[in-house]
C-alpha cells in the first residue's frame, strides 16, 4: 500500500491545521471566544453544525488516499495499482464492490431492464431477472421483501438508537454540565435521530442498494457520499484561495489609500464586469485545453481529475474575491479614521504593524461571516457550472456530474428518479446545514445585531 | 448631469480595455493558437499543415501583438490583437467556427432572451418585493418566523432542481405547456410561461429574504416611529414611507442587473430550448467555440458597465438629494 496525497488533499490537510491553530488560539481568548458560546448557546446553530460535521468526516475519509500494491513485481520493484482508493472506500468496499448489471430501483431485488432468460426447462423468457447482489439472500422476493426491509430497517435503527444512548450516557458521565445545557437537548435529540437513521440505512445497505443502482450499475447511495467530498472541497479550497487575495488587497487599498487603493480598485472593477459564470467559464475552457495538451503530467487518472478540481477552485477563488475585497476595503476605510489607529501612527508604529495588529484583527469578523455565507452558495455552482460543461472533470464523482449523467434518463418509463433525487437531497441537506450554520454564525459575530447583548 | 454621464462612459473605457485584454491573454496567450488548433482538430492524428490551414481560416495566422513583417500601421493592426480583440470595441466579434457572424447572430437572438428575462425580473421583483413587505408587517410573528425559515429551505434547494422538477411537473405529468421550444409572436406565451414561473420560484428563497432585511432595518429608523405617531396605518407606513426609503438599497441591487437582461439565463435557455444568448452561450461552450465565447465576455462587461451607469441615473429618480455632477 502506497499513500498518495493529492493536491486538493494537501490542501484539506493545510486547511485542518490552521482551523486547528485557530481554534487553539481563540481558546486562550475570552473575547473571541464570547462569539463562538452564542454559537453554540443555539440550537438551531448546533444542529446543524452536527449534521456538517458528519458530512465532514465523511470528506476526510475519503481524502485519505492510497494506491494497493499488485501482487507482481517488475524487476523487484513493487507495481501499485493506477486506481487511487481512499480510506472511506475501504470501509463501505462493500458499497463499492457490489455492482450491479444497470439501473435498479431502491431496495428492490429485481433489474430495471427486462432481460431474455433460459428457464430450466429450455424455454426462452423475457423477464426482469433477479439482481446479483440487491435482495440476493431471499428466495422469493416478491413475498418476503416488504418484511425483510421493514425488519433490517428496524433492527438498524434499534442498534443505532442504543449506541447513541450509550454515548449519551459516557458523556454525562464525564461532564455533569452537560446535562442542564438546553441546545445540547436539541443535539442530543438530533443525534438519535441521525444514528437510528445511519444504524437502519447501514444495516438495509449491506443486503440492498437503498438509493438504487446507475446506468452502470454502481450503488447511488455510494456515488453520493463520494460527491461530499467534492462538495466540500470546492467550498474549503476555493475560500482558502481566495482568502489572501481578499484580506491582503481589500485591506490595504482602504488603509494606504492613493495609488494603491486606485489599482487595487480598477483591478477588481474589471474582474467584477465580467458576468462570473462567462468568466469561469472562459478560464475553464483555457485549463481544460492546457491539461488536455499536457496529458504526460500527470501519473494516474485520479491525480489528472484532482488538478482539474484544484484548478476549478482557483478559478472560482480568482473570481469571487472581489466581493469580499470591496467589503474589507470599506471597513478598513472606517476603521483608519479611529482614534485607537490614529494614536497607534501617532507612536510611530510601522504601516506593516498596524495592518496585522489593529486593522486585520477587526475585519476578521467580516471575513468569518462571508466565508462560511459563501461555503454554500460553492456547493450549489459546482452542479451548476457541471452542468454547463465548465465543472470538474467527468470521471470525478460530484453532485454536478451525478444530476447530469442522471437528467438524461428522466424520459426513460418507468422514470429513472432515485440517482436525480439523492443527489439533490443529499445536496439539500449539505446546503441547508450549511445555511443554518452560517446563519447562526452571523448573528453571534455581526456586531450590529449584538450591541445590546455586549452592553450588559 | 450630461457632463457627468459623459465622464462615467470615459471612466468606463479603462475597465473596458482591461477586460479586453485580459480575454486576449486568456483566449491567446495561456493557449497559443496552434493548441486551439490541436483541440478544434483532435490531439492525435494531427498534420502542421492542418493546423496551418485551421488557423488561415480563422485568421489566426497572424503575430499576437506586433507584426514585423507589415509595413506602417500594418504592424500593429495586422495582427491577432488588433483584429481580434481591439475590434471588439466596435462590436465586429468576427465569426464564429462555423463561420457565422457573430454580430448578427447576437442581434438575432437578443429577442428570444428578452422575452423570458425580462418578464421574469419584473414579475419577479413585484412577487419578492411584496412577499418581503408581507413578512415585514408580521414580523416576529410566527408567520415571519415560517416565512423566514421557507426562504431559508428554498434558497438551499439547487436551481436546476426547481427546473428539472417543475419541467417535469408542469411539462410531462399535466401536460400543461410543451417541454420545449420557442416561437416568434404571440404563439411564444406557451413556450416562455413556464421558464418565466421557474425563473421567478427559483430565487424567491434568496430575494425574499434579502428584501426583507432591507425592509427591517428601514421599520427601525425614527420616521417610521413618527409616521406611526401621526397615526397611519401599519399598511400605509409600510407602502408609503418604508418602500420608498428602501428604494436606494432596492435600485443598486436590481439596475445593475437590467441591462445584463439582454443575455438571457444559461440554464433556463438551454433546458427550454430557447434559442436565445444564454444558449448561444452554452453551445460555443460546449462545442469549445472560443471566439463566441470572447465575445459574450466582452459583451457581458459591457452591459454590466452600462448597469453601473443606469443606477445612478436611477438613485436621481427615486432620492431628489443625490445630485449627479
């Protein structure tokens, strides 16, 4: 086994450790930590930050990656295999394995297409035959289904909602506190309720396909939780692009003001003119050309896909800092006439000190908000820009590419709806959550809807 | 004022050649013409004299900036810069690569766009506007409280699903109006309805809410406090005085986005069939038609230019204290 880090997976890596840094950091502060306990005095806030932070492991999991070593050997040397796992393909490699012929309902035993059979006997029939791996273990489908399902299905959840209880319990244990808290009754609630739904889709999933099988026959409920990742890479990277640029122009045009301000301004003038969907579309279209002229650069196919979704990050980041940009310059334009900045250059304190010190410090709380607003306005562009042609690359499983491969079916009869519609839900619930978070996040950190609060 | 307009439109000029030239380094340099070429030809089985006749065709043969071989103004306007780029400031977009001129086919198109962008805007900014103005009268009601929590659940939802789903409905369930299509005259109604109701549902979510705030943070100012003094009615309040304060953040949300109007919507033209801007669009960047592409660029600053103009024009309507000079 060789571990391979992509650079999207550097990225994620580079992202962890400065949350992390960041986190250790506001720890020892109590002012920049009275925001954060209104977060998390919300339940609504709370919730949804449970929800992200499954989908969140989920992305990380799958952002550890490897090649399986082959079992030949050339000249000695160990051959690895071009196909590019990671670690959350490991552990559902039963999802990923069982691959069915083509399309199949959910939780169904049978194959969408009829298929002609030889019976027994020697006679052809046309029939929809059984699936080789969905509802396998029953010997007569049409009867016993309805019971198995319902039976799995309750079992799961059962299991689920005791070892939720059972962690319950070891934490109210630990921590008394815990227990009088009122957004954590809200959490705790949520989280029987995820476990008991992850206990009964975990326990249906290892007999059925419970989103249904795609054109190929690979398991939907799979293809989804791999399109996460995706998601959230475009939503992390391409903020951590777009970040410096952001921060370091918007701040210094509104401090320095005169000739800088004038170039920093006409620059993302000109950026901003340009309607952003042609935009990144244009620079997409060039990136592609490149990769496709230089095909030599890259090892595998997986690591080819990988520079694209990097690329479209950096194309969105190189895009969309302008809005931020214009925000922090306006403050930074309010903050200079302060009269903390003012004594601060009546010291004689470096241009380069009161930048870092006094007026990036009090703009952050601007950049928290529209980081974490934009995360999921990323999320729903990248099956946009996917289905315009200009998203990631076709062989990279993402939400985008998943609602275009499946839009082509909806003339199909029956309908083909299930991979349409659990990539828009699974989607919907990143989305939302995503929302909720921000929300909350905005009303703890705005400081024009918290004066009075801070007062007291 | 006319002297304010006409120094706006020289300011414009500076952005203007920006944008032009950073298409022309997008479009020329970070690809040369030659790996167009191999793109437009198949990577693989590829002769020079191919790629040499490609580019002939579309006059892409040419020095990027500067020809040394021409005599006189011929070394600068003989060249891929000055016939493809700078000329666009004319709005002579060439042709595209199946040797269409691209101007006319934008003015030819214009139309179709216009029939489903404007009526989405304008029925759009009545149905939010009123919405918003709904939820402001009941605000910190259980009615706000829901309507904020619906705006919130549908701005999540992503827009092609409110378009695959409701031509789905509308189109293949009740038969109600074809799945796709277009039409000149009066016959286009039964194609551009359903486009025009999926434009306005998609961003009622975001629109709301975003109105709404305005509206909140103009109900919290004092002559609103005073107009409730003299004894007007909430509803009387709320049209009269708060939607007409409001109407400073309303216009430099919404005029800049009027002219862009003419390039109609990606994706709404491209699943309804409408042979408009946005689906010009999408078919150049489906079929990797670069010099369409460029021009829809260029086009689109323009107009976002224009935009930015319009609205201050439009702040001297509404507020009799902005002067323009």
């Amino acid at each position: 086994m060789m571990p391979v880090i992509l650079w999207t997976d550097a990225l994620i890596f580079l992202l962890i450790a400065v949350g992390a840094a960041a986190a250790w950091y506001v720890r020892r502060r109590e002012h920049l930590l009275l925001p954060w306990q209104r977060v998390a005095k919300s339940s609504v806030g709370m919730v949804s930050l449970l929800v992200l932070s499954l989908f969140l492991l989920v992305g990380l999991l799958d952002t550890l990656h490897y090649r399986v070593a082959l079992p030949e050997k050339s000249n000695g040397q160990t051959v690895y295999s071009p196909e590019v796992l990671s670690a959350f393909d490991t552990l559902v490699s039963g999802l990923r394995g069982r691959i069915e012929k083509t399309y199949s309902a959910p939780l169904t035993a049978y194959l969408y297409a009829k298929e002609s059979m030889e019976r027994p006997d020697g006679k052809i029939l046309r029939d929809y035959p059984r699936l080789k791996y969905g509802g396998a273990h029953l010997a007569d489908p049409e009867r016993e289904l309805a019971g198995d399902v319902v039976k799995r299905a309750l079992l799961g959840a059962a299991v689920g909602l005791l070892a939720a209880l059972l962690l319950a319990d070891g934490i109210t244990r630990l921590y008394p506190a815990a227990r009088k808290s009122r957004p954590l009754g809200a959490v705790f609630i949520a989280i029987l309720i995820i476990a008991a739904l992850i206990g009964a889709i975990a326990n249906l999933a290892s007999a059925y396909h419970v989103l249904g099988t795609d054109k190929v026959g690979q398991d939907v409920l799979y293809l989804s939780m791999k399109s996460i990742r995706t998601g959230l890479v475009i939503g992390t990277v391409t903020t951590l692009v777009m970040l410096p640029f952001a921060l370091l122009l918007g701040v210094a045009a509104g401090y320095l003001r005169g000739w800088v301000d004038d170039v920093i301004q006409y620059v993302y003038t000109v950026l901003s003119s340009i309607p952003s969907v042609l935009l990144i579309a244009a620079a997409v279209l060039m990136m592609q050309v490149v990769i496709e002229m230089h095909a030599d650069w890259f090892e595998t196919s997986a690591a080819r896909a990988d520079v694209r979704l990097l690329c479209l990050c950096v194309i969105l980041g190189v895009t969309s800092w302008t809005g931020l940009c214009r925000l922090l310059r306006g403050e930074a334009l309010k903050l200079r006439e302060m009269e903390y900045i003012q004594a601060a250059q009546a010291f004689g304190v470096s241009t380069f000190r009161i930048l870092t010190r006094h007026i990036v410090p009090n703009v952050m709380h601007i950049v928290l908000i529209s980081v974490v607003m934009d995360f999921s306005a990323l999320v729903l562009a990248e099956a946009v820009l996917s289905y315009v042609g200009v998203g990631v690359d076709p062989s990279t499983i993402s939400f985008g590419t998943m609602i275009n491969a499946a839009r082509l079916e909806m003339g199909r009869d029956p309908m083909v709806w299930w991979a349409l519609a659990s990539a828009f839900g699974f989607m919907l619930v990143l989305v939302l959550a995503a929302n909720l978070f921000a929300d909350a996040v905005r009303d703890a950190f705005d400081p024009r809807l918290n004066r009075m609060e801070s007062a007291t | 004022m006319i002297s304010y307009l006409v120094r706006r439109i020289f300011y414009a000029i500076p952005i203007l050649i920006g944008v032009n030239l950073l298409t022309f380094a997008l479009f020329f340099v970070v690809n040369t013409p030659d790996d167009m070429a191999r793109i437009q030809l198949g990577i693989k089985r590829v002769t020079p004299e191919a790629i040499e006749k490609w580019k002939q065709q579309r006059g892409y043969d040419k020095p990027l900036l500067l020809n040394s071989a021409a005599s006189g103004a011929g070394k600068i306007t003989d060249t891929i810069f000055w016939q493809k780029s700078a000329s666009m400031f004319v709005f002579d977009f060439g042709y595209s690569d199946d040797g269409r001129n691209i101007s006319r086919e934008i003015q030819t198109r214009m139309m179709p766009s216009l029939a489903i962008a404007l009526p989405t805007f304008l029925v759009g900014l009545v149905v939010y506007v009123s919405f918003a103005l709904l939820m402001t009268l009941f605000r910190g009601t259980a009615l706000d409280i829901t309507g904020v929590a619906l705006c919130v659940l549908l701005m999540s939802v992503s827009g092609l699903f409110y378009i695959i789903g409701g031509q789905f409905m509308v189109s293949k369930l009740w038969h109600l109006v074809p799945i796709s299509g277009y039409a000149g005259g009066l016959d286009s109604i039964k194609f551009v309805v359903l486009p025009i109701a999926i434009g306005v549902a998609g961003s009622i979510g975001s629109s709301g809410r975003w109105y709404r705030t305005i509206f909140l943070e103009e109900v919290g100012k004092d002559y609103v406090r005073t107009a409730r003094a003299k004894g007007l009615s909430e509803l009387r309040v709320l049209f009269r005085h708060v939607l007409k304060n409001a109407m400073i953040p309303i216009l430099t949300g919404v005029v800049v986005v009027i002219p862009l109007l003419f390039m109609g919507s990606l994706l709404t033209e491209s699943f309804f069939g409408i042979p408009g801007l946005g689906s010009y669009t999408i078919d150049a960047i489906n079929s990797q038609d670069f010099s369409v592409v460029r021009a829809m660029v260029f086009l689109g600053s323009v107009l976002y230019i224009a935009g930015l103009i319009l609205t201050d024009i439009s702040y001297t309507i509404v507020d009799p204290r902005v002067r323009l000079q």
